[in-house]
C-alpha cells in the first residue's frame, strides 16, 4: 500500500492538497493511506520550506503548492 503524507497546519490549501490528492488516488484506482500531519516539529523534518508539503512512501515530492490531480497520479505511479 502507498502512504501519502499530506503536511501542513491544517489550512484552506492543506485542504484542498489532501483533495487532489485522493481524487489522485481514486483516479489510478490503488489503495493508499492518506494522513494528515500538523505538527510542524515533523513537518520540518521532512524539510519543508513552505506548506502545505506531500509526501508519497517517505520522499518529499512538492512543498508550497499545490499539484494537478495528473502529477500527483505520476508521482503515484512511479513510486511504486
């Protein structure tokens, strides 16, 4: 199963990330753990500059924006 790792303090754009980011997810049809981080203590460790930050299977892939729906869905698959 992939982990996706939504990071940041819970605002509109964390948000809308976690979003894409399961219309991602439903899109190529695969299971994956979606989960929320906020503490910024672990948010920093994965050395997040700006939120909100996604992480697929522990590697950083975006901070400070957020990806199309398609990107996330590559991300994805190449990371499996």
């Amino acid at each position: 199963m992939i982990t996706i790792k939504v990071l940041g303090p819970g605002c509109a754009n964390c948000r809308k990330l976690e979003e894409v980011a399961r219309q991602a997810v439903t899109s190529l049809g695969v299971e994956a753990d979606i989960v929320k981080i906020t503490d910024m203590a672990t948010i920093i460790d994965y050395d997040v500059i700006q939120t909100p930050g996604l992480v697929i299977n522990e590697k950083l892939v975006s901070s400070g924006r957020i990806p199309a729906a398609a990107t996330i869905a590559e991300w994805i698959r190449t990371s499996s």
